[in-house]
C-alpha cells in the first residue's frame, strides 16, 4: 500500500460519485444500462459483468482512467496495469477482482483504523 495515503485519501477514493461520473459499461459500443457510482460497486459490477465487456474496456485502459481521473487512485490504477497483455475472459476477470478487492480492503483498513485511533 501507498505509504502516503492518509484517511482522507480513503475516504475520497471510496465515496460514491454522481451518476454521470460512474464508470459505464459498454458492449460493442452499446451502453449496457450497468453504472458503477464507486470502487466497491465497481468490484461488485465487475464480477457479473457481462465477459465482453470487461475484455471491451481494459485493453482499452478504460478502468484504469476511471479509477485513476474520477476516483483519484493512482495507486490502483497502476498495480491494474501489471495483467499480462494477452489475458482475457474470465482470467482476465478473476486477476482483475482480485486486484480491486484487495485494494478496498486496504482502504477500508485504513479508513477503520484512523478513525478508531489506531
């Protein structure tokens, strides 16, 4: 985890934006009608997601940007970036949601213990 990351930090990167600046799944250039409004319904989208679409957007380094530009995690969004360029499907998939899931644990963590005074 970031050293410098403080409970600010968490708490920006875990709130939840308006609708017209969450992360909108595509497929095959068609809006899917699947808005994700923060990081944790990012991770939940992402796991019934309709495959194409995952596999649409992260070549694309369409998660990364929303990640990155609207919820503020570089962090994030570079430790996305280290999936093999040729994975794809369900693989794909599974490195993804492993990768965001520990990260809002980390947050969450952080957020936790700074606001108990840990």
């Amino acid at each position: 985890m970031t050293q410098s990351l403080q409970k600010p930090d968490a708490e920006r990167i875990l709130r939840q934006v308006p609708f017209d600046h969450g992360f909108h799944f595509t497929e095959n250039g068609k809006y899917t009608g699947v808005t994700a409004a923060s990081l944790e319904e990012f991770a939940s989208k992402l796991e019934t997601i309709d495959i194409h679409s995952v596999d649409f957007h992260y070549p694309r380094g369409d998660f990364q940007k929303w990640i990155e530009d609207t919820l503020g995690d570089r962090e994030l969004a570079d430790r996305m970036c280290y999936i093999k360029p040729d994975v794809s499907g369900e693989k794909l998939r599974a490195q993804l949601l492993r990768i965001v899931q520990k990260r809002l644990t980390e947050l969450k963590s952080l957020k936790w213990t700074e606001t108990k005074g840990i």
